[in-house]
C-alpha cells in the first residue's frame, strides 16, 4: 500500500472515531442530563449528537472520495 493511502486511510478512519466520540457523548448527555438546569444540557447533549453526525458523515462521504473541499 502507497504511502498516500495509507495516510488517507489513517485520516478518514481518525475523523470518524471522532465523530463518533463526539455523537456518542452528546447522546449520553442528552438521555441522562445532569442535575440543574436539565433543558439546557439536553439541547447541548442534541447539538452535539448532530455535529458527530454530520462530521461522521463528511469523514465517511466526501473525505473517503478526496474531494478537496472536505
């Protein structure tokens, strides 16, 4: 295997485990909020569900095809 795609491959699978920490957290928080203002936390926990999503998606999508853009 080329050393480009190596690297490329190391990217994509790097930015996914990411998105997916990050989607994983933000379902932890939005399902069990901790103690206080529970509103506030489940909306952050949501927003941060949606960011992994959508970064799981662009890792997986547009990166994986090398699109400069991603």
């Amino acid at each position: 295997m080329r050393r480009e795609r190596l690297e490329m491959r190391v990217g994509w699978i790097s930015l996914a485990a990411v998105s997916l920490g990050i989607a994983g957290f933000g379902v932890v928080v939005a399902i069990a909020p901790p103690a206080g203002d529970a509103l506030r936390y489940r909306a952050d926990g949501l927003a941060s569900a949606g960011t992994g999503l959508f970064g799981g998606l662009l890792a997986l999508v547009p990166y994986r095809r090398r699109e400069r853009w991603a």
